[in-house]
C-alpha cells in the first residue's frame, strides 16, 4: 500500500484529540448538560424504547442527566415506534433531546463529550456507532449481543435490559477520573485495533496473496 493510500485511510479517523477539540466539547455540554447519547436515531433495531427507560430508572440516582439522540431518519417508516418512544418517555417524565443528523465535523466533539453513551440495540452487524464511542474515550454501556461481545471486549459494558443499562450507567457516571481515564484508554485501544487502515491493509495483503 502506497503512503498516499495510507494517509487517505488515515484521513477519516478521529478529531476529538485535534486543536480546537476542546472547546468543541466543552461547547456540547454547556449546551446540553451532562448527557448520555445514543447514535443512530429512533428505530426499533437501536433499542430506543429500551434506553428511554434506561435513562427513567437513571435518574432516580442522577437527576441531572438528559438523553440526547443524534441520527437522521432512515429509510424505512418507523413513525409508529417513534410515537411508541414518545408517549414512553413522556409517561416516565423523560424528555430527550432529539438533535436529529449531526455535521460530519461536529459529531466527534459530541460523542467525547458524553457522560456515557448508551448502545441498547437489539441487532447489529459490526456496531460502528459503538466503536466511535470507544475511539473518543466515551464511557460504553451496550446490550450484550454476541458480536457486540466479540468486537467491544471488555472495552464496553455489556448489559442485558434497561435496569442493568440503568445501573451500569449510574456506575460509569460515578467513576473516579482515574478509572474513567483508565476505561477510556482501554476503549482507544480498542478502537485502535479496528481502524479503517488496519482493515484495508489486511484486504490489501489477502488480494495480493491470491496471486495473478
């Protein structure tokens, strides 16, 4: 692979550690507060339902936290579950924060920024959202599905319902620093090990052994 191709791949990864970052990040939470954030939008595959309620039995510990959802709409109409997640949030005092599709740019900064980031979804094929997640340092509480295990390790916190995301995110959120330093260390590595050059780079040597 040709440096040119390398510094091509390498042109996607985070910014959260770019100058200006910073102020990114401390933008998003003098503009939202302490949150917990779920990417992807409101769909039944993302398990939305489930972190609303998540986000309930949190703040009975933590009043202070908001649920803030980033993602645009997708193809499919999803209207009746979005009303689903409406009336269940408004019936447990919930009110999220629905910023609906984020600037490529501005993404990074909001993910960082989070108390936590929630990941409840009930199917998925790698978890990219979630591995975001790990690559800004964001603490990860994420429903325990078998290839989430396989790809999040013990980076994440896996959980298997709302009471377990609830109080693994009352966990995380009362970390001492040096546990969430530690935690966010371990989520880069992590993220480290499945960057987008990593993968060309293992295509690239697996099409060249095919041979002519």
């Amino acid at each position: 692979m040709s440096e040119r191709q390398r510094a091509n791949l390498r042109h996607g990864a985070s910014r959260t550690a770019r100058p200006g970052a910073a102020g990114e990040r401390a933008s998003w939470r003098t503009r939202l507060g302490r949150y917990v954030l779920s990417v992807g939008g409101i769909e039944p595959r993302k398990g939305s339902v489930d972190l609303v309620r998540a986000v309930a039995l949190l703040r009975r510990t933590h009043p202070d936290v908001a649920l803030v959802v980033a993602g645009g709409e997708t193809l499919f109409d999803h209207r009746a579950y979005r009303a689903s997640f409406d009336a269940v949030a408004q019936q447990l005092g919930v009110e999220p924060v629905v910023l609906g599709t984020v600037e490529h740019e501005r993404l990074p900064a909001l993910v960082a920024a989070a108390s936590a980031v929630g990941f409840l979804s009930t199917r998925e094929g790698f978890g990219l959202a979630a591995m975001e997640a790990l690559a800004a340092g964001a603490p990860l509480v994420a429903r325990d599905l078998p290839v989430l295990r396989e790809v999040l390790g013990d980076a994440a916190v896996l959980v298997d319902g709302p009471e377990a995301a609830a109080a693994a995110l009352a966990r995380v959120l009362d970390e001492a620093p040096a546990e969430r330093e530690r935690r966010g260390l371990a989520g880069r590595g992590r993220a480290s090990r499945c960057s987008w050059e990593r993968a060309a780079e293992q295509h690239w040597a697996w099409y060249e052994g095919l041979g002519p």
